[in-house]
C-alpha cells in the first residue's frame, strides 16, 4: 500500500510539475519489464531501469543491479518499456502538445508552421517544462519559391534572398530549414551553403527540384518522399511544370507513383541512401490521402481525442473541394501505395536511414495517434516491428542530431513508454499504452484525457 500511495504522489506531480520542483525529483526504479532499448538489438527481459533528476542512471537485468536506498519502485512484470517516440514530421498546433504525451510522443519535429515567432515561442514554452508536453524542433515557417503556396511561408526569388532567409530563421533560433515544392534548382545551391554555414539542417518538400538531385546537392531529409517520382521518370518535366499550383501538383505527383517502373523505383532508392539523405515517408499521409472518401475514418479509434473545433484535421470535405479529388483521382492515389511501400522498403535493404513522422496535424492526422498508425504502415512496407521503432526512436533522434533522446541507456534523457504488450510480435501494441514518462516524470495517459475540456 505504502509503495502504491508513493506511486500516486509521483504521478499527481508528473501532472503539476511546477508545484513539484521544490522538493526535487525522487529515483524511480522501473523493475521486471521486458526492455526495448531503441537500439535494434534484442529485447531485454526482466530489466531495471533506474531514473534520477530526469536522466536514465543505471539499465541492468534486476539480478545485477541494487536500487538505491528510498528510491520509488515500481514493478512492471508483465509490461514492455520502449524510448519515447519520435514524430520526425509533424505540424504542431497548441492545443495537441498534450495528445502526443497521451499517445507515447515525447519528441516532435515541427516542420512548416503558420508563424515563426510563435512556433518559438511553443517550443520554449515546451522544452523549458511550462507547459507540458513534448519536446519540440522547429523550423519555424517554410522558405518557398514565389508566390508560396502558403501566405505564412517565405518567398525567395533570387540568390540574395534565399540566403537571408536561412539567416532570419538562424537569428530567432529555429533547429531547422524547411523548403517547400516552388523552390526552384538555382535557388537551392546558395540556400543549402548558407544553411551549411549556420549548422541548420534542411528539411526538403520538393516539387520542382528531383530527389536525387537535392540529396546531392546536401539536403539532410526527404519529406514525404516527395521529388522520388520526378527522379524515377525519365521526363519529369511535366511534374516540375505542375507545381506551379500546388494542388495539382500534388495531384500529379501522388497518382504518379502508379506509372513507375519497379527497377526504375529499386534504382532511386539505392541510388539515394548512397547520398546518406533520410527519408521521412510519412506513409500514414499518403494512406489517408487515398482514403478521404471513407467517412469511417473520422470516427476511428483516438478520433475523440480531437476537439470539435480542430478543422485541420476534421476538415476532409473543405480538402476535397479544394484540391478538386473525386473517385478517379481517389483511386489512382490507393495504386500508387504500392509502389511507395517498395521505395521504402528498397531504400532500408540499401541501408538508408528511415524516420518516422506522421504529418500530424491534416486532414484524418491525429497528433500522437497517427505516428502508431505509421509504425503499422512501415512494417507493413517490409520493416520488422524493431526496425519500425527504431526509425521512430533511435533514427528520429539521429535525423535531430539530438543525442540524448531516442535510446535507454545510462545518461540518456528519461523518456519512455510502458505498454500493455509487446510490440516485437505485434507493432499494434504500441497504442496499449499503460504509462508515459516524459522528463523523468510517470504520466498515466487517461488521467491525462480526463483534464481536458471538450
């Protein structure tokens, strides 16, 4: 009983962490799980994982290690521990930061927001522990050709203004640049050194530059896999000339997928992790995007975790009527899933590096749900389930440079999930979440939903 009341002070102070600042972080002993450590390697069974001042100290078989004299135990037997997930994609809204603790997301990737100062401002917010959620990389709002596709992004038209537009970012303090479809070649080049100079890495939605040829020019990631078409087709000139719409664009390039040679996809892929680019398929986006016509989805399982009001997600028919997709334009993106989930699977046979993102929040792209629903696509791909964590873990961590996140080991940050089951035998297990820890702090995810006001 002793230890189950000290359990639930713990977690009434993971939920008010500032009023419990003052007397200091307890040591947390995790005892008896099964541990996936991010790594790839095997499970390790019966683990202890002890936690102090929101690092993890010491991860050893409970046979090898003592616990420390008055540290809060806690058993575990029966459950699987894996590092706090990754969403390596994701456009993050204020009022989702909590949803991704709920759902194990301990880290997010914000690439393209609507304002610069305040996606900073979040991310502070955020990473300083004012408001609880997940830690945040941002890039603030995207760098475009001209006119941009979105009023919020920057548009470049020349050299000169390419290159201030990487400064602007780098003088707020933004992790990242994020590029977007209009960028055209001759602007790429002085971008790409001026953000070399300043250590930013260079996120790329591409749509007038191919894939192979922003990966050796030294973009850092791939998004959406965009641009792989545009290098797999002989003559990509009419996908280039496209995007100068962005929705037709983008209606031409995912139908696209369909029309390419399987060894024309094989060749691009190796071709490309050679280059040492990552890619971020978000195949969750691409799925959904085939699937805008079944009103089922809006009320799947993890829905009700969105409020009434977030139309960036709720809004399917607003999508539709923009971008003009009916029956036939539906169905040519559900041919096309093939040939992306052969890309993948080529490009991690060849050794590339794969992250995780989900391109939450969009149309049917829950913040937090949606990364588990592309774990369940990346193995579905050809990914095992350890190697689909790993890009959701260890990999999203690489991608960020971010050196303490996406692992359980000694001195790493203490963020973590506890699920019901093992993920190993079935990736499906990573939404039976039992307990959260985010910054050394356990959070029980449905105490959690039960604050929010709807």
């Amino acid at each position: 009983m002793t230890r189950i009341l000290r359990l639930c002070s713990l977690l009434g102070c993971a939920l008010l962490p500032a009023a419990c600042q003052p007397g200091g972080d307890p040591t947390i002993a995790l005892e008896g799980a099964t541990l996936i450590d991010g790594s790839g390697g095997a499970p390790m069974h019966d683990a202890l994982i002890i936690v102090k001042n929101g690092h993890i100290e010491t991860v050893a078989r409970v046979s090898e290690a003592r616990v420390p004299r008055g540290a809060q135990e806690i058993s575990l037997v029966g459950k699987t521990i894996i590092p706090g997930l990754i969403d390596a994609h994701a456009h993050v809204e204020r009022w989702a930061v909590q949803r991704y603790v709920v759902w194990g997301v301990t880290t997010v990737r914000d690439l393209g927001a609507t304002s610069t100062d305040s996606a900073i401002a979040l991310r502070n917010d955020l990473n300083l522990g004012a408001v609880l959620g997940p830690r945040m990389f941002t890039s603030g709002a995207m760098i475009d050709g001209a006119p941009p596709t979105y009023a919020a992004a920057t548009a470049v038209r020349t050299r000169d203004e390419a290159r201030r537009a990487v400064d602007q970012r780098a003088v707020v303090g933004a992790d990242c640049v994020k590029i977007y479809t209009k960028l055209t070649p001759d602007l790429l080049a002085p971008l790409l050194d001026e953000a070399a100079t300043l250590r930013l890495p260079v996120a790329a939605h591409l749509g007038k530059i191919d894939a192979l040829a922003a990966a050796r020019a030294g973009v850092a990631s791939l998004e959406h896999m965009a641009g792989v078409v545009q290098a797999a087709t002989p003559s990509p000139g009419a996908y280039f000339r496209a995007h100068d719409q962005f929705l037709r664009g983008w209606t031409l390039e995912e139908g696209g997928w369909s029309t390419l040679d399987s060894a024309a996809v094989a060749r691009v892929a190796r071709t490309l992790a050679a280059t040492h680019v990552a890619i971020v398929p978000t195949l969750v986006l691409h799925e959904m995007m085939s699937r805008l016509d079944n009103p089922t989805l809006l009320s799947r399982p993890g829905m009700e975790d969105v409020p009434a009001a977030a139309a960036s997600v709720r809004d399917v028919q607003g999508l539709l009527r923009r971008a003009g997709w009916r029956a036939p334009e539906l169905k040519a993106f559900r041919r096309s899933r093939a040939r992306q989930d052969q890309f993948v699977r080529e490009f991690k046979r060849a050794g590339g590096l794969i992250a995780a993102g989900s391109d939450a929040a969009n149309q049917l792209l829950v913040p937090g749900l949606s990364l588990h629903e592309e774990l369940s696509l990346l193995v579905g791909a050809g990914l095992t389930p350890l190697e689909a964590l790993t890009a959701a873990t260890r990999k999203g961590a690489e991608l960020m440079h971010a050196d303490s996140l996406g692992r359980i080991a000694p001195g790493k940050v203490a963020d973590l999930v506890v699920l019901d089951a093992d993920p190993a035998a079935d990736i499906g297990a990573t939404r039976h979440i039992a307990w959260v820890m985010i910054r050394g702090r356990m959070i029980p995810p449905d105490s959690l939903r039960r604050t929010w006001a709807h």
